[in-house]
C-alpha cells in the first residue's frame, strides 16, 4: 500500500512538472512570437518615418527652389520694367536727335536748341538711371546685325559690310536689346536678283 502511494506520488510529481514545462514552453512561444511581431512593427515603423522624412526633405527642396524661382521672376520684372516705356519714348528721342542736329544761323533757333538740348539731357539721365543705355556705332565700323539693322546699302567693291551713316541711334535696357541702330552699310556690286530682294526688304521695312 505504501509503494502505491509512493509511485502515485511519482506520477503526479511528473505530471506537474511535464505541465510546468509545457506552461514554460507556451509563454517563451508568446514572448517568442510577441518579440518577433514586436520587430516587425519597428521595422515598418523605421521604414515610415524613413519615407516620410524623404517626402519632407523632397517637398521642402521643391518649395526652395520655387521660392527662388518666384524671387529671381520679381527682380527680372522690376530690372525691365521700364521696358515699354522707354519703347514709346523713342520716337520722342529721335525728335530730339534730329532737332539738335539740324543746322542753322539763326540766333533765335540756336536759343531754342539750347533748351532743347537741356530737356534731352535730363531725360537721358532719367532712362539712364532706369538702365537704359543709348549707342551709336562709328562710321567705318563693321556691320554687326545683333545691334544694328541696315536700313539702306551703298556700293562699295574694295570696303564692303562697313557703316558709313548712322541714321538713328540704338537702345539697350540693361542687357536687352529695345531697338537696333538704323544704319547704312556698304556692299559689293549686286547682280539684279540680288537688287531686287534687298528693294523688297527694305520696302518691308518701311511698312
């Protein structure tokens, strides 16, 4: 009767230990698993916060760049402002221009070209002021159709694609062309096709 007992007691030892274990086996498997989903949702996490920075750094990059560009638009429209301004003035330059030049003996022109010339220098200043710059090729110089347009051509065999009258200054705005110097320029003889197509030209010109 005692051995039973004894060996009962073995068994129900062993049964608690086995269920101690399988206990023990079951909350490391949790802790096992919860780590394991614990490092997936970190990595998630990091892999977020990674894509989110990069969106950050991309939009903050664009809003940079576009402030800028918004900056550097507002000084070219304030740079050239007077763009069209100075375009409607010019007519009004070259009235002054051809006043100043003109030739006279009388004492009471002379007086009013005095006056004349005064105005006109101080609205040069004013353009001048405004970046506007006003150019008059030389006579002789090499024909350059960047800043001057060839209004009229002479023959000229030994001297061609020279300037040898300036009929009306040119303007700049600071680094933009308003309008191009009217000169005449010399040329080698043309045959009549030639001659012909440069009538038509300056005819269009004209219009």
């Amino acid at each position: 009767m005692a051995k039973k007992t004894k060996e009962g007691k073995r068994i129900v030892k062993e049964k608690k230990h086995e269920e101690t274990q399988n206990n023990k086996n079951v909350e490391e498997k949790i802790n096992k698993d919860d780590k394991s989903n614990s490092d997936v949702e970190i990595e998630k996490l990091k892999s977020d916060v990674d894509h989110w920075k990069n969106e950050y750094y991309r939009a903050y990059a664009d809003m940079q760049n576009l402030r800028k560009r918004i900056e550097a638009d507002h000084r070219e429209a304030i740079k050239y402002r007077a763009e069209g301004f100075v375009s409607d003035l010019l007519p009004i330059l070259d009235g002054f221009h051809m006043a100043l030049n003109a030739e006279t003996k009388s004492p009471e022109m002379k007086n009013f070209l005095v006056g004349f010339e005064f105005i006109y220098r101080n609205l040069v200043n004013v353009l001048e002021n405004e970046g506007v710059k006003e150019f008059s090729p030389k006579i002789g110089e090499e024909f350059d159709p960047s800043y001057m347009q060839a209004i009229e051509t002479e023959v000229n065999e030994k001297d061609p694609n020279k300037i040898v009258k300036v009929v009306t200054k040119g303007y700049k705005l600071h680094d933009h062309l308003i309008r191009p110097a009217m000169v005449v320029v010399t040329i080698k003889e043309k045959n009549d096709k030639e001659q012909k197509n440069n009538d038509e030209n300056v005819q269009n010109m004209d219009a």
